[in-house]
C-alpha cells in the first residue's frame, strides 16, 4: 500500500472508478489513522447544487468525519469518452 511508501494524500471524487472511488478509498483507508493522512475530493455544482447532501454522502462513502481539501466543479461534461 501506499502508506507503507509514505504517500499519505489521496485525491478522490465520485466520479473516479465508475463512482466506486470514495467507497473503496473509504475501505482502504480505514485501518489506518484518520491523523495520518489527507484527502481530498471533488463535486461538481451543476450535477447536484444541493452540495451539503453532496458532501455528507462522500463522508458516507468515505467511511470518514472529514475531508480536508473539498474542490467544487462547474464541469458540464460529466460523462465524456476521452480516446
């Protein structure tokens, strides 16, 4: 794992990983510290304006009480094939 490398921020956001990113970050991340590292997540404004509910389901998902770094989106492509 990487915390056994000393990599201790982990950026995330649902979107990343077919929207499993968070929850499997969440269950990585669990045996570990909450104090031992940082992460950092995403959401986009113009998918969901309703960021409270946004942010407390990606504690959910996270298995964790807070984030450090929240970055807030106004992307209007939320799906796009990049070839």
């Amino acid at each position: 794992m990487a915390m056994e490398k000393g990599i201790n921020y982990y950026d995330t956001a649902y979107v990343y990983h077919d929207g499993n990113s968070e929850a499997f970050l969440g269950k990585i991340m669990k045996g570990y510290p909450r104090d031992s590292f940082y992460v950092a997540d995403k959401f986009n404004f113009l998918a969901n304006p309703d960021y409270k509910n946004q942010f407390k389901e990606q504690l959910t998902c996270l298995q964790m009480d807070y984030i450090i770094f929240t970055f807030c989106t106004a992307s209007r492509m939320h799906s796009q094939t990049i070839y």
